[in-house]
C-alpha cells in the first residue's frame, strides 16, 4: 500500500455541495424564526400596548408588529418563498399586504371580523402546506388566498393602533407596509437565488422550509383552538 502524504489525503475529499449548505441555511434561519413562537416574553406590541403618539412611535410600533407576531412573520416569509415559484409571482406578497391594510382600515372603522386569530393561523398553515407540495395552484388563487388572509392580518394589526392620532396611525401604516415589502422581497431574493441552482435540492429546501412554516401554522390553530 502506498503511503499518501496528508495534504495529498485532503485533495480527495469531497465538500458539501453549496447547495446543501444554502438548504440547510434557510431551513434554519425559517425554523429559528418561527422559534419566537416559544417565547411568551414576545408581543405583537412593541409599545407594550400603549398607542404611539408621534411619528417615531407609530413607525417603529408598524414595524415592530409583523415582526414580534411570529404569524404574521411566518406568512410573510411563505408568501414571499411562494412568490419564487410562479411567474409574476411577486403579486402574491403584493396582495397580502394591500389587503392588509383594507383590513386595518376595517378595524378602524370599528367594524368586526369572524375570529381573526383562528384565520390568521389557519393562513400560516396553509400557505406552508402549498410551498411544501410539488404542484401549487395558479397565481389568481394564491394571490386571492394572500388578499383573503391579508384582511385578517390587516384586521389584528389594526388592533394596536385604534384610538391614535392622524400622523401616528398614517406612519404605522407605512411602518407595518414597509417591513412587510421587505421580509417578502428579502425571503424572495433567497428563494430565488436558490432556485438558480441547476439540481432539485433548491426546490427540496423551498419544500422544507414549507414544512417548517406549516408546522408552525398548526402549533398556532392549535393553540387557538384549546385556547
């Protein structure tokens, strides 16, 4: 047997494909993500409930909502991850979002919503089951899908922001708007920069971050439900 020096040894190992390392980074920073939902120190307010009285205050309370609400931020990110896999699919977070703020404006205008938080979480359910199958529906029904769960989502949102003033309530609007828009788009540029891979395993970590979304969706209804 012929004896190979170390350095010789190592030329013959065989590193992770890139694209396994990428599945496994989005499948964790999803399931870190969701992970919030363990926390019971987490609110959907980040004022702690009290209604913002300026600009600054109603902005950060905007932004902060989608993002303390680990349902709200688990659709966002299924919405945005879906948007990858259909042309034009970029209408999908759109829908959402711009419904989101009719149903805000419902909140507003002290009219009710059938159990919010039930559709809410049956929303993160079944946008993670349609990024976890092989064949999803068309645009129109997703985007229509996005647009019926956004009302619900808009609705709860609403929820921190009644009573205040003008200039606050119109900055909380941009502020949950803006973050929305980004969380999508961002969730959607690693989507799609993984989907340029020219194997399956991108489409295989798009499927499993769904699992990981849905999963979250069902530990939420669940805990609605015996709740």
């Amino acid at each position: 047997m012929t004896n190979r020096s170390f350095p010789d040894r190592l030329k013959t190992f065989h590193p992770i494909p890139a694209t396994l390392t990428q599945v496994a980074g989005l499948v964790g920073v999803v399931s870190l993500a969701l992970g919030l939902l363990a926390s019971p120190a987490l609110a959907h307010h980040p004022l702690g409930g009290r209604l913002p009285s300026n600009v600054f205050e109603g902005f950060m309370s905007g932004v902060g909502h989608p993002v303390l609400g680990p349902d709200h931020f688990a659709f966002v990110v299924a919405a945005g991850l879906l948007a990858v896999t259909l042309t034009q699919g970029i209408w999908i977070p759109v829908a959402f979002v711009l419904a989101g703020l009719a149903g805000t404006g419902i909140h507003l205008m002290g009219l009710d919503m059938p159990a919010p938080e039930f559709f809410i979480s049956a929303s993160v359910l079944c946008f993670g089951w349609m990024l976890a199958i092989k064949q999803r529906p068309n645009l129109m029904i997703m985007a229509g899908l996005a647009a019926f769960a956004g009302l619900f989502h808009g609705y709860a949102y609403g929820e921190a922001i009644v009573g205040a003033e003008m200039t606050p309530l119109f900055a909380y609007l941009l502020g949950f708007t803006f973050i929305q828009l980004a969380i999508a788009l961002g969730a959607f540029t690693v989507g799609r920069a993984l989907l340029k891979q020219t194997s399956e395993q991108p489409m295989l970590s798009l499927r499993f971050a769904g699992f990981a979304i849905g999963g979250a969706g069902a530990a939420f209804l669940s805990g609605v439900i015996l709740g």
